[in-house]
C-alpha cells in the first residue's frame, strides 16, 4: 500500500488560478485525489481546470474570496455539497505588499493579514465542521520562512506568516482528538507572481542564492513531496508542525571560520 496515493480522497485548494496554489493542485490530481480549486474570479481558473481534467481527475472550480466571511462559507458548503465530503484543504491563497515598514498604509496591513491570516482561519473553521463530523480530515497551511525568519520591507506580510505558524499550532491541538490534522507548509524563496520582479535581477539572485546552503532559488516541483507527505496518510502521526521546503536559508547559513586562503 502506497500511504501517498491519493485515490478517492476530495481536495480542496485555495488560491489555485496560478503559481504555488496551481501547481498544489496539480499534484494532488497526479496522486490520485479529485480537487476543488478556487479563485476570485472563475475566468482565472480556466488553465488550471483543463489541465486537471486532462488528467482523469474531478475537478470543481469555485468563486471565493477569502476576505468575505459569506464567500467562505457558500465556497466550502458547495465543495462539500458536490463531493459528498472533503479530506484535505490547502489554505493556500494570499497576498503581499511590498514596502519599506515606514512606508505601509493602514490599508495596505489590512489587506495582507485578512487575506493571509484571517481568511485562512475561517476557511479552516469552515472545512474543518466537515472533517470533524467525518471524524478525519487533512489541513495544510501555507506558510513562508517569513513564518520563522525577519526581512526587510515585508513586516505585515511575515506578521501574517508568523500568525499562520503559530494558528497552525492552535488548531491542531483543538482539532486533533477529532482526527483532523493540521500543518504548516513553509516554501522558503520561490518565484511567484508576487516576487517576479525581483528574479529580473540578476544580481540579487546571485545574492540571494549565496545566502541558501542548496545555492538556488525553489523550483515548484521541490515543493511536491512535503505537499503529499501532509496531504496523505504517510503524515497520519504529524501534527501542529512547520516543515520548512527552503533549501536550508533559514538556518541562516553564516560563516564561523575563517576563509580558507
């Protein structure tokens, strides 16, 4: 028995239209599961729904916006009302806005902890009803090295990321003698359609690989195996955990010796 397949098991992932969230559905079609996935707008799930299908998979594409309680609860309630249940959720859509601390609106915080740490707290209280009647269920939490590592220029966005490590901790010691699981997955640097900017640079690639002991940026695929180890049974004794898929850079990997001449 294979404890990473998939097979008859209904996900859920938010923020799928692109990037990370695209690519974490993917995945779990390829390991067997039927998906959910979700984006503010419909039109933006197209890509992504016909390549899961291509696949052999059920695959449902649903509008949510995660900062509006009511789009919360009507997505979740017509996922479950078209799979029958739901077995794994990865909470995965969120924001960020890039500014010197000095220079961050009222707004701009808003914007970034209700779409990175509010949103993902309902959507997993809304999930979770579910799993919890059916006695079993998987929750991901996507995080970043923002959740365990400062950097400048993203204050409101690692506040955001180091509330859905420590949320993280808080539900599964509330959820877990219900048999719902819950986990926090850190990418550390990835391309995304948030930071492509900065991979035009090559100079602070350079930089920045310098700073991560495996020296490159995460490519989605390093991403897979941590995803299908949370996601499945392999993960069954795992909770209130941080697994951190960063290439080492959040050991922060500073020389203790001289160079050598």
């Amino acid at each position: 028995m294979n404890p990473f397949d998939l097979s008859g098991k209904n996900a859920l992932v938010t923020g799928a239209s692109r990037g990370l969230g695209r690519h974490f559905a993917l995945a779990l079609a390829r390991a067997g599961a039927d998906v959910a996935i979700t984006s503010r707008t419909l039109a933006s799930l197209d890509d992504t729904v016909r390549e899961i299908a291509s696949i052999g998979r059920r695959v449902l594409p649903v509008a949510l916006d995660v900062r509006a309680h009511a789009s919360i609860q009507a997505a979740v309630a017509s996922v479950h009302a078209h799979f029958g249940r739901i077995d794994i959720l990865i909470n995965n859509a969120g924001c960020n806005i890039r500014k010197p601390a000095l220079d961050v609106a009222w707004e701009d915080w808003n914007t970034i902890l209700d779409t990175n740490l509010r949103g993902p707290f309902f959507v997993a209280q809304a999930v979770a009803r579910h799993m919890i009647e059916a006695g079993r269920g998987r929750i991901v939490n996507i995080g970043s090295v923002t959740s365990v590592a400062g950097y400048a220029g993203l204050g409101p966005y690692g506040a955001s990321r180091g509330g859905i490590k420590q949320l993280t901790m808080s539900l599964a010691a509330d959820w877990g003698p219900n048999g719902v699981t819950v986990n926090c997955l850190a990418p550390g640097w990835f391309k995304t359609a948030q930071n492509a900017v900065m991979y035009e640079d090559a100079e602070w690639v350079r930089y920045l690989s310098d700073k991560i002991p495996l020296r490159r940026p995460g490519a989605v695929e390093d991403l897979t195996g941590a995803l299908l180890f949370l996601s499945s049974d392999a993960s069954a004794y795992v909770t209130g955990q941080i697994l951190l898929v960063d290439g080492g850079i959040s050991v922060n990997d500073t020389r203790a010796l001289p160079a050598k001449p």
